[in-house]
C-alpha cells in the first residue's frame, strides 16, 4: 500500500513538474520571443544567439542546459538532483514543440511592452510552481551557484548579476528600446517571482502590551487558533509591571487580530514584525533531502 502511494505521489510530482515547465515554454515562445527581449534567462540568452547561430531557439537552448549542467556537476558536484536535470531537458523540448505547431508566430499582443508584461506574469507562475517543489528550470540557477561556490556571492545577488548581464547582452542586437525593456523585465521578473514565492509563505509577529490580556489571550487562542507567548514587561520610565503577549499570525489573521484590537483597547501598544514561515523552510529542506 505504502508503494502505491508513493507510486501516485512521484506520478503526480513528475506531472506537475512538465505542467510548470509547459507553462515557462509557452511564456518564453507566445510572449518573450516576439518581444525581441532578453530577459533574464537561457531562453533570453538563446534569443540573442539565434541573430548569430542558425539554429532553432529550442536547439540552442537545448544545447546552453547541456552545458551548463555538465559544467554544474564538474564544479559543484551532485548538487544539482534529478528535478533539476529533467526541467532542463524538457524545457527546449517543450519549445521545439511549439517551434513546429506554431512555426513563425507574432505578437499576440501587438505590442513589445505588453508581451514583456505577460511574459513576466506567466513565466513567474511557472517558476513558483518549480520552487515550491525544490526545482528549476536551470539554466541561470547553474551559472548562479558556480558564482556563489567560486566567487563567494549570495545567491541571490548572483541570481540578480546573471540576469543583467543576460539582458544587457540585448544590446549587441537590438535597439535602445528593448535593451531597457529587457532590463526592467529582468527587474520586476526577480519581484513577481519573490512575490509568489516568499510573499504568500511570510507571517507577521505582533508583540501586544494591553490591559485587556485575558480577553486578548482568549481571542488569539479560541478565535484565530493559534498561538502566543506571554513575557514580563517593566516600564522604563515608571517601572510598572506588564505582560507582553507575542503571537505570530499570517496574512488574514494579522488583519483580524489587528481589527480587534483597536476594538478591544485603541490604546494598546503593538509593534509588528515580518517574518519567514520556518514551517515552510522546513518542508524546503525536507524536499532537498528526498531528491
């Protein structure tokens, strides 16, 4: 039984791992070929080379993956796992596909800045997928942590520097236009992704001081079902005794316990806090380790 239900699970992984890579594919063929922009990835790189190499973009970037995962396993090691090797290979694949259903497509858009546009909100929802799932779609990720091996550079900071250089190589074929377009699609591609990625997964701590406490404690444990701390707390400046109550809440619960407070006590002190799901960064790790 237990074989079989890891057998659905790693059908369902593999079928939502094409699905994502389907959706980067479609984005990169239907919105950032068209555009003539390089934005921020292999395929935006492969689009510049196609002006110099008379290969097919999918050829091209077929090849660039291929390299660069061979480079990755020379100089990091296994660091790169199965998922990594697959979205790689599937990525070109998926292009080719579309190269030979739709041959010699144009801008569904009809404009090179809505194309930019949608290209950067499609890809994004793509790339979410693949890192909720500890994946990639390599390329960029490669060269990324052969920076950060080598070079000692944050990953993302090398992410980032990647990116530019990727889309300031626009230059060498286009015009002004789609140089800044390709730069500023590299800019909010990096804040729409961190936005799916990270802004759906960060929770907020609340640190309440209130003369209301019973009635807060009750409110944040029996309405919001979650949790809280309680510390002692000394006034500097009279030396009164207070309780402080800490509680870490998401998005909706933040909204409602905030909504109850300045119901409950408007004179309340609340200071705020953003932090990291380390619920989520355990499934991450968790998710490193199987694969």
């Amino acid at each position: 039984m237990k074989k079989q239900i890891n057998c659905k699970e790693v059908v369902w992984e593999l079928f939502t791992l094409t699905a994502a890579v389907a959706i980067i594919a479609a984005a990169v063929y239907f919105f950032l070929v068209p555009s003539h922009a390089s934005v921020s990835s292999i395929s935006g790189l492969g689009i510049i080379l196609t002006n110099f190499i008379p290969l097919p973009l999918s050829v091209i970037t077929m090849v660039l993956n291929v390299v660069l995962l061979i480079i990755g396993f020379i100089t990091c090691g296994r660091e790169f796992g199965t998922k990594t090797v697959y979205t790689s290979i599937l990525l070109p694949v998926f292009i080719g596909i579309f190269e030979r259903i739709f041959p010699n497509i144009g801008s569904l858009t009809k404009t090179q800045e809505l194309d930019v546009l949608c290209y950067v909100l499609v890809v994004s929802v793509g790339l979410s997928i693949l890192f909720n799932m500890n994946a990639s779609s390599g390329g960029l990720d490669i060269v990324a942590k052969i920076m950060n091996k080598y070079l000692h550079i944050e990953l993302g900071k090398a992410m980032s520097l990647a990116g530019m250089c990727v889309a300031l190589s626009a230059a060498l074929v286009y015009d002004k236009k789609t140089v800044v377009l390709s730069v500023l699609g590299t800019y909010f591609n990096g804040m729409v992704v961190d936005h799916f990625i990270f802004g759906q997964n960060l929770k907020r701590r609340v640190c309440i001081i209130t003369k209301y406490e019973e009635e807060l404690r009750n409110f944040i444990l029996h309405e919001l079902h979650s949790g809280a701390t309680i510390y002692d707390a000394i006034g500097a400046y009279n030396l009164d005794k207070r309780h402080e109550i800490i509680t870490i809440v998401d998005k909706n619960e933040y909204q409602k316990l905030m909504n109850y407070i300045n119901n409950l006590d408007p004179k309340a002190f609340v200071t705020v806090y953003t932090v990291a799901d380390m619920r989520y960064q355990q499934k991450v790790l968790e998710n490193e380790e199987r694969s």
